[in-house]
C-alpha cells in the first residue's frame, strides 16, 4: 500500500472512510480502557505483598540503633533506611534524608523553602520580581505543575539523545539570574527514555550560572527501572552530585527519588539527597514542619527489599512483566504506521513511557478520538509548560498498567487514531 502521503484525494477519501468504519465498530465495543498515567499493574503491586508481613512484633520494631520504630522521632530515616535510599541515589547514606511516600511532595516541599526562605542564605525566591525555570521538553507534567503552581515563568529546553540541549541551557543561564533551576529526569526520562550522557551531566555541574543559587532538581524516578537484566542492556547514569563536587558547585544540585513504582504508590518511602551545606540546610526547616516520618514503613522496606542487591533481584521480576509490554508497543506502532508519515517512537530500556511523536497538528485530535473510542490517554500537550506543545505533536503513552491482552486492544484503538487524524490533515491540505 502506498504512504497516505503519495495517495490521491479520492484514495484518501476511501481510505478515511474505510477507518472510519473500523472506528465506529471499535466504538460500538464500549471499551474502557487506560494508557493515561504510569501505574504498575496489578501483577507488579502483587510482588510487593510480602513486605506487608514483614514488621508485626515489638523485636521487628526496633531500628538496628535500638530506635522503637512504632514512636516519635528520627527527623531525616533510620540508618538503615539511609543506606537503602542511598542505593537508589547513587550516593553516601550521610548525605541523605528519608521522607514519606512520595518524591513530588519531596520535590515540592524543596521548591517551597526556596521561595519562602532562599537557600542557604540567598533571597528568598517570593521576593524576587520574576523566577524563571527551565523545562527539557517533551517532559514531566508533574514537574511542570509544581513550578506553575509557584508561578515561575517555565522555559522550554530542547530534548536530544543525550539530554537537554546544553548549548541552549548554558545561553539560558549565562546571563539571566532570574533563572533559578532546571528540571531533569536523567535517567530513561519521562517520556522520552533518554539518559543522559556524561557530558551532559557534566556541562549542568560546571555551567557558570548568572545566578548564585541555581538549583539542578535531578529527578531520578527510574533509575533502577530497567527493562533488560544484561548490563550492557542497560543505561548508566553519571552521579550530578560528584560531577558538581569536581566542578567546584557542590550546593547545585538536590536528588530525588522514592519506592514508588518499586513497591506501592502512596506507601512506599522516599529520599533526597544533597551536599552537606544543603541537608543541614533542609533538616533545619524541617524541624517546625515534622517529627519523623513512617519509620514503620522505612523498616518493612528495609527488611523486604534488604540493599542494592536485594533491589536489584526485585527490580528484575518487575522487568519481566514490563519487558513484553514495551515490546508490544513497539511492534504494533511498527506494524501499523508504516503509511503514516512523520511518525516516531522512542524505544527505551528502561523507565514506564514511550513518547510518540505523531504528525505535526494532530496530537489534540488523536487523543480526542481514542478518547471517544474508550481509550483514556495523558492528555496532548501535557508533557510540555503550559500544556502547549507549539507542534502539537508529542503523546505520552504509558504501556504498565493494562494486561498485555488489554493493551494490544488499546493499541489497535490508538493507532486507528492516529490513521484517521493523519488522513483527515491530509485532506485539509
């Protein structure tokens, strides 16, 4: 069959028909299907179970220094908690905070001292006539949302393979002290999979910066979400808080990242880690907010996922379960599209997301339409500031959630979208 593209009006016009018939009996199914947000499956959560049993007397309360787990107290974790973070961090146990369950209330929560009391001694950023921030896009909308929520002016950066494009962040923050951080997701990124590189890592530690608190929130969501065992099947990251060390700007960066995705959304723990100037920093403004957080919870996943090896061994068993989704979504999108031009799809090897770029225009339109058709995605220009996408291009699609049988529906649904939404551009032209 010829592209879409190379077809007459009236072979377009046959073929939006033939679609359209196809649409209207997938419509007629009444499906209600999900692909919106990156949630394990129930098979994933279902590995997790066994961490529930595993603090239930008074002796599996105790804290390895003797700290009765079930009381007040131990404002940033338990030193067993500190070390498994750690792991996760790719950092030391002292330069980390254990918090609740959630890396966003963390992220969150950092940009609120910031704004309300600066960092470690600058203006605070509510002071200020304008803070910018800057956004690699495509990206996270929930990264987005919290520096809207604080009204920052949100610059989109440009994504490459290797990461945010540096030229254009080292321009950005050479000579403008109004731009205060940048977001980043550097390793298999949301939603694009990409790693960043080494070089990368190391322009954002040593970039001169106008301004003296530039803060990097380096968001390694999916740093041990890997979806191959082998290790040269899997990306590696370089650590930004070493790379600010060597650069001389060890206070540049915070790290996040949480057991999310790696035992339960909602009840899992999180962490940050930072220089020893920042910690001291956060700990001190903590100390009004909270007493402790869930050292109970610390402790279950401490005795259930043990260290880094432990971690590792569990993260294998969800790689099993992702691994043929991401591989469906791959070989339907490559099975499909063929016709459709300006089609492309990441493939990464790791992390929870494919982001698929449609043809310029079209992004609003497919969504509508699978929406219609029973298929819930993130909506068209989420993964930009602002919900603009300026090409209306960029869909998130998020493969975990749904049984493989359910996703292969859910994927003959999104690509008969996309067809239709090409089709329907081609003859507006």
């Amino acid at each position: 069959m010829p592209a879409y593209a190379d077809m007459t009006t009236e072979e377009l016009a046959a073929k939006r028909d033939e679609l359209m018939r196809e649409y209207e009996a997938i419509k007629a199914k009444g499906l209600a299907l999900n692909m919106a947000r990156g949630k394990p499956s129930s098979a994933q959560l279902d590995l997790s179970m066994p961490m529930l049993a595993s603090v239930t007397t008074y002796e599996d309360c105790l804290a390895e220094d003797g700290t009765d787990c079930r009381n007040y107290g131990v404002l940033d974790g338990i030193p067993e908690a500190k070390r498994l973070m750690a792991s996760m961090l790719d950092d030391d146990a002292d330069h980390v905070i254990v918090f609740g369950s959630s890396s966003l209330n963390i992220m969150y929560d950092t940009m609120a001292r910031c704004w309300s009391f600066g960092t470690l001694g600058h203006t605070p950023w509510s002071k200020l006539d304008e803070v910018k921030w800057l956004c690699p896009c495509p990206g996270y909308d929930r990264h987005f949302g919290v520096t809207e929520a604080f009204g920052f002016t949100m610059i989109p950066v440009t994504m490459t393979p290797d990461g945010p494009d540096m030229d254009e962040v080292e321009r950005l923050v050479a000579n403008d002290a109004s731009v205060k951080g940048i977001w980043c997701v550097p390793k298999y990124s949301n939603p694009g999979g990409v790693t960043y590189s080494d070089e990368v890592v190391r322009r954002l530690a040593a970039m001169p910066c106008a301004a003296e608190d530039f803060r990097i929130f380096w968001d390694n969501a999916y740093g041990i979400h890997h979806l191959y065992d082998a290790p040269e099947q899997q990306d590696q990251l370089l650590d930004i808080r070493a790379a600010c060390d060597e650069a001389g700007n060890p206070d540049r960066c915070f790290k996040f990242a949480s057991t999310s995705k790696v035992t339960f959304p909602g009840a899992g723990i999180s962490a940050m880690a930072a220089s020893a100037a920042n910690i001291a920093d956060v700990k001190a403004r903590m100390n009004p907010q909270v007493i402790g957080h869930d050292k109970l919870n610390q402790l279950r996943h401490v005795r259930f996922l043990r260290d880094a090896k432990g971690l590792a061994a569990h993260m294998s068993k969800h790689a099993a379960i992702l691994r043929p989704k991401f591989e469906l979504v791959d070989a339907k999108l490559t099975e499909a599209l063929t016709e459709v031009g300006g089609c492309s799809w990441s493939k990464p090897r790791g992390g929870y997301f494919v982001s698929f770029d449609a043809p310029a225009g079209c992004a609003k339109r497919i969504v509508a339409l699978a929406k219609d058709a029973g298929v819930t995605m993130t909506g068209a220009g989420a993964t930009w500031p602002y919900k603009n996408d300026p090409a209306d291009s960029n869909i998130r699609i998020a493969p975990s959630l749904p049984p493989v049988e359910e996703l292969e529906a859910t994927l003959d649904v999104f690509t008969c979208c996309v067809k239709l939404a090409y089709i329907e551009k081609l003859l507006r032209e």
